[in-house]
C-alpha cells in the first residue's frame, strides 16, 4: 500500500525517486523491506521483480491519478473512477513484474507463480485500494495541500 499510496500522493518525478531511494536503502541493507529485511539477496530472490517495480508503480499510480490534469493536480480531487484505475494499474503493474520473476527464480510455471504469488495477496490489495479511495476522499483538503 506504500507504493500506491506514494503514487497517489506525490507528483510522478517525486513518487518514483521516493521509491528508488526506499530500494536503495534496502539494498544497502536497511531493514526497510517486508518484515524488516534488508540487503542485496532480496532483489536477486524470488521477490526482486516486485521490488524492483515498485518505483514504475509508485510513478504509473502517480501519472494516472493526475493525467490530463496538469503537473499540479491533485489526487483528492480526482474523479473516484480515476482513482480506482490509478491504483488498480499500479497493483497490476507490480504482479506484471513481479510474476515472472517468482516463477523464473523459483523454477514454477507461469500459473503456480500466479496461484503463489498472486491469487493469496488479491484480498488484502482489494482491500487496501478501497482503504486508499475512502481514504482520498475523506482526508481534509488541506491536510492534501501539504503533502503534494
């Protein structure tokens, strides 16, 4: 949710060097990543893809949301519909990249890598992108002027 979150709530050039600067942390070894891991190893696992595509999803959610609306627009103000596309594209975006990389580094085929590494977190990230549209539409406006 901290990916597409980011994407929503910062202009595309802020968004993704957000997330490289997350990565690069990680990378060094900060315990920044899925339960407080770090290190090179993970990008390398069966894992990397959706790490490594977190940043073009942070961007993507962001470019969206904000698409014909000019470099200031913001997300709060941003029709539900385009909300909803906006973050379902950057949860698609990471399973996109994520997917074949699971199943490359784990030796499965293409189905079992979607069934392990898809199908279990579909729940949570339906969840979380309602939380995050309830959330846009809720916040004060002024609290939104701050962050983007």
């Amino acid at each position: 949710m901290f990916v597409i979150f980011t994407g929503l709530v910062l202009p595309p050039p802020w968004a993704i060097m957000t997330l490289l600067v997350y990565l690069l942390l990680g990378a060094a070894g900060m315990p920044v990543l899925a339960g407080g891991a770090g290190g090179l190893a993970h990008f390398a696992g069966p894992t990397g893809g959706f790490l490594l595509a977190y940043p073009a999803a942070a961007w993507l959610t962001s470019f969206l949301v904000r698409f014909g609306r000019g470099p200031t627009a913001r997300a709060h103000d941003a029709s539900t519909l385009r909300q909803v596309t906006a973050i379902v594209a950057g949860f698609l975006l990471v399973y996109a990249a994520g997917i074949p990389r699971l199943a490359a580094v784990a030796a499965l085929p293409l189905n079992r890598a979607l069934w392990i590494g898809m199908v279990p977190f579909l729940p949570g990230d339906i969840l979380k992108a309602v939380a995050l549209v309830v959330l846009l539409r809720t916040l004060p406006a002024s609290l939104w002027r701050s962050w983007s």
